[in-house]
C-alpha cells in the first residue's frame, strides 16, 4: 500500500473520527434532523470505506457496527437515549484507538463486549438485553463484508452492563439471500466476481449474507449501475473489487465487466484500469445507501445508478438492460469505438453522470428540500404571527432563532456547493472558499522567515539616512510596507479559531458527568476567537487538567447544591476572547471554590509562605500553582493523579502566557490563561545587561523608571526600590547573571507583575524596541526557565529572550533558601 | 560574522548521484574529520558533520552549565555551541595555544535532526580509512574519553581515537540538565 495514500487515509480518518463525535455529542437535541443524523451516518460511512480500501479490517468492521446502530436511529427503529449514544462514543473512542494504532503499525480488536453491546441495539426492542447467541447457529457464520471474519462468531461474552438482566436465549431476526455471481456473458472476457475475490475480505467469507429486516415502502426493488473506473484507480491505492463487494453486500448482484477499453497487449499497461462493470442489485436499500458506496471512488470515477421498480421485474429478469450497452469484441485497431458506443449508450438513457456532476445535482436536490423543510417547520413554529414569505427559498424575517439557524445552515450549505462537490461532504465545514491543507512544519518555515525578513527590512532602513541613497527610499518604504504584509499574513495562516481546541469539552465533561454522578451544564463563549495553532494544541492538556479539576474538586454533588441553595446542575463556563493584545480562556464553575484556609496551613508546611500569612492575602490563591501542592488527600478517579496544578502553570509558561486563578467560597473558581496571539513572533524591548544584549517582551513589562542617584531601599533585607511612594521589591539581573563587572551608576528599571504584584527588575540600559522570532534555544537548555528562547538581532548576533516571569519566581525562591538558611543558623529568631 | 570559514564540508553527499559508482567502495571505507583535542587526534564520520566553523563570537548563556560555551547565529538559525573538553575531563585553558572550530554535528533529539556544535582545538584533515582498519578500543588508558571513543585508527605511527559522538551528546544532555530527562 503506497504510504502517502496510508497518511491521507489516516488524516481523513481522524477528520472524521471528530465529526463523528460532534454529531453523536449532539444527537440526543436534534433527532428530528433528518438531514443531520444523515451527515453522522455519513462520516462513519466514510470511516468504513476508507477504512476498507486501505485494508484495515478491524476499523472497517467496528465502524460497520456503529454505522448499522446509526443507520437504526436515522430510519427510527432504535430511540435515541443515553446509554446508546455513550455506547456509540465508546465505540468511536475505541475507533480512534484503532486509526491511531493502525498508524503505528498495530492492530487493536474491538473487545467482544462493546460489539455485542453495539449489536443488542440493532434488535428489535423486545428482544433486546438478551443474550446473544452465536450467529453461526442458523445461517451460517458472516456476511461478507468488507472485512470478513470481524463479524463471525464475536458476540459470545456477556456485556457487564447487562450482567443483571435475566439471561434469556434468542436467535437474531434474520433472513437470507445468496449472492449470485454468476457470468451473464458467456464469452470469456466477461469476469464473474465473486465476493471475497478482492484482497480486502477474509478470502473465506460465505456467499450468505443477513440484511436486516426492514419495511420496504416504496423503495426501488434493485438498482442498474453502470461504474467505470478511472484509468488511475489502481495507482490511487483503491480497488474497484472493493466497491462490487460493497454493492454485493448490500443484496443480490450480478455483475457484468465491460471489456471493451482493454488495448491490445502491446500497448497495455497493467499499471492501469481497463474495465467498467454493469451490476444489477437487488436490495430494498434506498439509493443513498447505494451512492455512499460510492462516496470514495474518487473523481475520475464515472458511475450511474437507475432504479427499477417492482413492476418492472420482468425487464429484469430479461438479459435487455444488461445487454443494453452493447458489447462490442474488442477488435485491434477499433479499440475506441466500442467504448463509444458505450457512452453512446449512456447518453441515450440519461446524461452521464460524473462524480462532480451528480453530486452536484443531488446536493442541489438535497438543499432545496432541506430549505423547504425547515421554512414548513419556521411555518409551524410561527403558528401564530406574521406571514410566510412563499417557500422558494426568500428568508421570511424574524424567524425563531432556532429554526434560522436551521435556515441559515442549509442556506450556507447551499452556498458552498463548490466544496461540496469534493470528495467527502462530510469533511467540509460550510466554508465557501477553497481550502487546502499545508504541512505545519513549512508553515511555521514560512511564519519564521517572514519574521526574519522583517528584521532584515528594518536594517535596511538605515539606509534612508546615508546621503546620495535618496532615490531608493520609495523602495525602501515599499519594502518595508510588504515584509510586514507578509509577515502578517503569514501569521495569520497560523490561527485557528479556540473553537478546536473546544469542541472536545463538551464530550469530556459529559463522561466526567456520567463518572462523577454530577449533573453539569456547560456553556462555551467566544470560540470564534482566533488564536496561535501551537497555542490550541498545547492548551488541551492543561485546560482538560482544569476542568477535571473543577469537576471533581469545585461542583458539588446535586445534594450538596440543593442543600447550598444552589440549582441541582453545576455550571461550567468555558470563556475566550481578546484582552489588550492578548487572548484570555476562562474556566468557570459555580462550585464551592478553594479552600483558603486549607491551602495557607498547607502552603506554611511546606515552607512556601511565612507562617503567620493570612488566609486572606491574595497571594494564597496562587500558591495551588506551586509543585506538589494539593489540597486532596484522596485520590480520585477524575483527578488528583499526584499531577499538580504546577503542570498546568509550566504548560501555560511555555506558551509565555500566565495562568491566574479567582476563588470565592461558596460560589465558584475562575482559572484565567492569558496567551499571546502567536508564538512566532514577540514585540520585546532590547536591554543591555553586563554588557550583552537581552529581549524582553514587552507584554511582562508595565512600565520602565530610571533608577538614578537614590539608593534603592532596604526592606527586610530585601533589595526594594521605591516608585512613586510604593516600595518595589527589585530583582537585580547582574547579580542574577552572576556579572563581574560593577554596577554602572545609573541603572534602569522594568516593572512587571508577578503574582498580582510589581516587582522591579534592574538592567543595565534600554536600547529600544524589537520585534523578535523567536527560537527555541536548543537541546539540554530546555530547563533554562529563565529564558525562554533566543532571537537574532539585526547585526546578526544572538540575543537571549527573557522571561521575566521565570526570573522573579527564581529570584524569589533564592531569597526564600536565603532565609531559610539565616533561620536555621539563628534559630532564636523562629520562636 | 562567523560565515567567513575556511573549510567547508560540503562533500556531504546531497545528491544520490555517486552512490552507483562508489556503492562498494563507500561501504568499505569511510571518510573522518581528524580533529585535535588536549593533544590527542580524534576522528569523527565526515557523514555527521554538516560544515566546520571558526570560532566566531559566541552569545553566552547566563545560568547555562559550564560545558556550553554559549549560542551562535549559524545562517539564521540559533545554535548551541558545547566545549568537548568539559566531557573529556580535560582543563579549559584559554591559554593553551589552540585555534578552535566548531564542528557542526548533526545529531538526533526525539524525532528531531538537530545540529550542534561542538568546540574542538583544532581541526586538522579529512582522511578515509577503510572500515576494517578500525580496531576495538583498549579498556583502559584513554581517562574520562573512554566513554565516546568506540575504537581506534592506526595512522602514522600513531593512533586515531574513532568518536562515539552519540555518547557525547547523551552525556552533554545529563550534565546539562541533571536529574531530569528530556
């Protein structure tokens, strides 16, 4: 299997894999869109055919379970409840587990329990939470799907869940029906395929094959389809076999090839595809189900799918639609004409249907009737007001918000028919304009050199003085003007809006909800706020670690909250937006807030405040960020894994954000994060410090004062300065630096917050402002805090970027094993 | 600054386009950067050394464990710079008579090619030996080298020690980040 083929599987997959958990996560409030569960049903569809063609039976298979439950739910013979949709998450979770592990090179089986907990859905009500037999019993073991074997003789082991129930016996709803493969031609260029003939199925399966027992209203008996690869099919990865064994599956088949493209022999290539096939299908499946056999076929894939009814079974049996294309013997020399006879033929019973082309009429067919169902719906709703515009498709004003929002989905769908047409509608996300997918690692290439290329065009600016270079400065503003362009553009590829890194909360707390016992409501705001790709991705883990933590330390159980006065459902607030030039992400929960006083007598056993600290001061609330530092002393499942808060403060550190928490007993916690918007790139102020250069950004500094003739102030033995009458502790970086020369007469200072309070940092001078790209310092200076990467400067010369926060927190823990060391040598002075 | 270096390694192989040809002949003999360092002569695979500098003005590193000598622009791209004499136990002497460059050594972090640089004392010569000539390396007498030498290379009535340059690197990242792996 060629590997790039493999990472675009696995890249759809994933894709999907997340489209397939938004739409379970939402089910249980939209189950009356129809044109939604659809697009659920779609993208596990999606998972399994591709999950076939690259050969990953196992995906193939448990996706095929998951796909048979949903497509119960979107015909309404299974009711969605709770435990189903935590069953299909399950399911998808495991599946997820699969894809990533089939990346890797491993294969992981679904455990037997989940699939028989997957097929007890697919049962009729009454014959559900029983015991599963073994299928093998009447019909024989499987059916051969895509991947045989995965069904077979699996549902032995009892579902824990259902360990309670009394075990009764039953043998699954079934009926039979054989797959014909029998030639129609016989002369000897027509192939009989049989299912299981292509490399993706067990090669053993049974020609017999279950379908579930369904209503057939006025469903098409079977379906004519003519599919004509393209030339290219095979070096795309794909089998066409896979398709036929797909439709073979789906009823009874009869399959035609068409030999007529095939060269001669000295002009073959066996690297291409010559054939087209006919196939009758006999199924009562509605034609979606038959086009989703074709959603992977590709775009070069020509195919054409004709229903017939059930009065005309006679035409079916007669050999006059299969003949109807005529087969001419492949002549040498007129090797054209039969295939243009065939398309001939085709344009007789219809316009030939490319992928783009049918698809496009059926998304045309699909929106306008959406759009007319949901103006019937905003006409119900608005039983009672103003009148309807007529239905073809003007937006009546004033329409409920929740039916315009319908409205205005299926109108965006509508607009954005062009990237409909692609391969998987699934995939797509109501985006208009054209999108491709690019290698982050050029990218953040790309981000780099734009910033440096900034730096090069500002140098150049230099220029603008020297006299004669007068007729270069239209250039040189020019240039300027464009590198920041570019520059800007290019960060802004970056961005991503919060709402990836979001959409995964609504899942996680739902399943710390189900763990915990705790009835939780969640509301996200702001997730259109657009932040740094890096910065989403690294927030995940420490944002999950957050509300895991509000979960199972801030909510109360339902009980405690009534008892508290508080509604049963806890609320959990997921926040972001812009402060300054900043992004803030808040995570709010109306529990029942820190404990102070548990965490002051915690903070002054470990040594981390002094001991007659208040529990009121604000600083206390900051000291859960310190390593180690945990108030619960049990450890629970949702969290207190013995991983500190310290984790999440590092994280956000990395990212040079800060983490800050608010706490007011009895009504809730607030974490807040403040990140910048992107990494690549920081406005910092160049200092001099013992006469090298360093970058500040200027996001940690609040103010810079000249610290002149007047001696700082001593506070405690502390090295203190006073700004406009408030006394400043001051961090001093020669000393910090271990610098030999002596401190010049004049130093200035930069005043920065830390822990919600100003601290002075002493440099040697300022030199002005730069914008910086940041780089990564390089291996085994990872725990550098101090500084948080490096820059070139113009001159070309390195400068290191500091991180003023790490440095008043190094400083401040130096001064603490100072006066440690003072008490413990003076111990008269701790009593 | 640092981009007026004399030597340059560029024999690195960019292209396939010798390995039909020399196919036999690359797989038994290889081609060393020979390098000094406190007197001894080491030779390191010409495969790992993406170019050799002179040394340039380093920035250093306030807080940086003694072994890095600093950080260096190598064409845009920052670059730590680690003196090979810390490892080897052997004195930072600045006024030991050396003219020092800096081997650009490309080397694997995670899933990550990295390059590094690390200060020898002088770099003398580019030598190919066949891969047999390389014998084990004795069990004793090399001192703190021991650890990175993985064998020896006779060459004019003297012997060159084979650099396990890996080794070093492992070893640098322990010094520099004690206790905590990465």
């Amino acid at each position: 299997m060629d590997d790039r083929f493999l990472d675009m599987f696995f890249e759809e997959a994933r894709e999907l894999l997340m489209v397939l958990e938004e739409g379970l996560m939402e089910m249980e409030s939209r189950q009356e869109d129809r044109a939604f569960l659809d697009k659920v049903f779609r993208s596990a569809h999606s998972i399994k055919g591709a999950a076939g063609m690259v050969g990953l039976s196992n995906v193939a298979g448990l996706t095929d379970k998951i796909e048979t439950v949903l497509d119960k739910i979107r015909s309404k013979q299974v009711p969605i409840d709770s435990d189903i949709i935590s069953t299909l998450l399950e399911a998808r979770d495991l599946l997820s587990v699969q894809v990533d592990s089939a990346a890797n090179g491993e294969i992981t089986e679904a455990p037997e329990a989940l699939i028989a907990r997957l097929e007890q859905f697919t049962k009729p009500p009454s014959q559900r939470v029983q015991m599963v037999e073994n299928t093998s019993s009447g019909a024989g073991p499987a059916k051969p799907t895509a991947a045989a074997g995965k069904v077979s003789t699996s549902v032995t082991s009892f579902p824990e869940t259902m360990a309670t129930e009394p075990p009764t016996t039953t043998k699954k709803p079934k009926r039979k029906r054989r797959v014909k493969s029998r030639p129609t031609d016989s002369s000897a260029a027509s192939l009989p395929v049989e299912p299981g003939s292509s490399n993706q199925s067990g090669g053993e399966a049974p020609p017999e094959i279950l379908i579930p027992a369904e209503p057939a209203a006025e469903l098409p008996i079977g379906y004519r389809i003519r599919f004509a690869p393209g030339r290219d099919i095979l070096k795309r990865g794909m089998n066409p076999l896979g398709v036929l064994d797909e439709l073979a599956e789906l009823g009874e088949a009869i399959l035609r090839v068409d030999p007529s493209h095939i060269p001669t022999l000295d002009t073959i290539d066996p690297q291409l595809n010559y054939l087209a096939w006919e196939i009758e299908l006999r199924t009562k499946e509605p034609m979606d189900r038959i086009k989703d056999v074709f959603l992977f076929v590709g775009e070069d894939c020509r195919f054409e799918i004709n229903p017939f009814f059930a009065n005309s079974t006679s035409e079916y049996d007669s050999q006059s639609v299969l003949n109807a294309p005529q087969i001419i013997e492949p002549e040498s020399g007129t090797s054209l004409l039969p295939g243009l006879a065939i398309f001939e033929n085709l344009v007789k019973s219809g316009p030939i249907p490319n992928d783009s082309q049918s698809n496009l009429a059926e998304t045309e067919t699909r929106t306008t009737s959406s759009i007319n169902a949901s103006l019937e719906q905003s006409r119900s709703v608005r039983a009672a007001g103003s009148e309807v515009t007529d239905n073809t498709g003007l937006l009546p004003g004033g329409l409920l918000p929740a039916s315009a929002d319908a409205l205005s989905k299926v109108v965006r769908s509508a607009s954005s028919r062009a990237a409909w047409t692609g391969a998987s509608g699934a995939v797509n996300k109501n985006t208009a304009t054209p999108r491709i997918r690019v290698d982050a690692a050029q990218l953040d290439d790309l981000v780099g050199l734009a910033g440096e290329l900034a730096v090069l065009a500002d140098n150049l600016q230099g220029i603008r003085e020297i006299s004669g270079a007068e007729s270069y400065r239209l250039a040189l503003e020019s240039l300027e003007r464009v590198t920041r362009q570019v520059r800007d553009q290019s960060l802004e590829l970056r961005m991503v809006p919060v709402e990836e890194l979001f959409s995964r909360f609504p899942r996680l707390i739902r399943d710390l909800a189900d763990k915990s016992g705790k009835e939780i409501q969640l509301r996200m705001d702001g997730q259109e706020t657009r932040l740094d790709r890096t910065i989403v991705e690294r927030l995940a883990e420490p944002m999950i670690h957050l509300i895991r933590n509000s979960v199972d330390h801030g909510l109360e159980s339902p009980e405690e909250r009534e008892a508290a006065g508080k509604p049963r459902q806890g609320r959990i607030v997921l926040w972001a937006g812009h402060e300054g030039d900043r992004v803030a992400l808040k995570i709010e929960d109306d529990g029942c807030g820190l404990n102070r006083q548990r965490i002051v007598e915690k903070g002054i056993a470990k040594g981390l405040v002094p001991p007659n600290t208040s529990a009121d001061d604000p600083r206390v609330v900051s000291l859960i960020f310190e390593p180690g530092f945990s108030t619960r002393d049990t450890v629970s499942e949702l969290s207190g894994r013995g991983v500190g808060l310290d984790v999440v403060r590092d994280a956000v550190r990395a990212l040079r954000g800060s983490v800050s928490v608010q706490s007011e007993p009895g009504r809730g916690t607030c974490f807040t994060f403040r990140l910048p918007l992107t990494l690549a790139l920081i406005d910092g102020l160049l200092v001099e410090v013992a006469h090298e250069k360093y970058v500040v950004p200027l996001s940690q500094v609040e103010e810079c004062v000249a610290l002149g003739g007047t001696r700082p102030a001593l506070s405690s033995g502390r090295m203190c300065v006073s700004v406009r009458d408030e006394l400043v502790p001051l961090v001093n970086l020669r000393k910090l630096f271990e610098a030999k020369s002596p401190n010049p007469r004049r130093q200035e200072i930069l005043l920065t917050r830390h822990g919600g309070q100003r601290v002075g940092v002493s440099v040697d001078k300022l030199l002005g402002r730069v914008q910086a790209v940041i780089q990564s310092l390089g291996e085994g200076l990872g725990h550098l805090g101090r500084f948080s990467g490096a820059t070139i400067l113009g001159d070309g010369a390195v400068s290191l970027i500091l991180d003023l926060t790490a440095i008043v927190a190094e400083s401040r823990a130096a001064e603490i094993r100072a006066d440690l060391a003072r008490a413990l040598s003076k111990p008269e002075v701790i009593s | 600054m640092l981009e007026n270096n004399p030597v340059s390694m560029s024999s690195r192989p960019f292209g396939s386009s010798i390995a039909t040809d020399t196919h036999s002949e690359s797989e038994r003999a290889q081609s060393y950067v020979i390098f000094q360092l406190g007197g001894e002569y080491y030779a390191l695979e010409v495969l790992r050394v993406q170019e050799v500098l002179d040394m340039g003005a380093l920035t250093h590193v306030p807080g940086s464990p003694n072994s890095l000598r600093g950080v260096l622009n190598l064409r845009g791209h920052v670059v730590p710079v680690w003196d090979l004499r810390i490892p080897f136990g052997l004195p930072v002497d600045s006024s030991i008579a050396r003219a020092p460059c800096v081997l650009m050594v490309e080397s694997n972090f995670g899933d990550q090619v990295r390059v590094t640089g690390l200060l020898v004392d002088r770099v003398s010569d580019v030598l190919e030996f066949p891969n047999e000539s390389i014998q084990p390396s004795p069990p004793m007498g090399l001192g703190k080298a021991a650890s990175y030498v993985r064998g020896l290379i006779r060459w004019e009535e003297s012997f060159l020690l084979v650099l396990d340059v890996d080794r070093v690197f492992i070893s640098l990242m322990n010094m520099a980040n004690p206790g905590g792996g990465f």
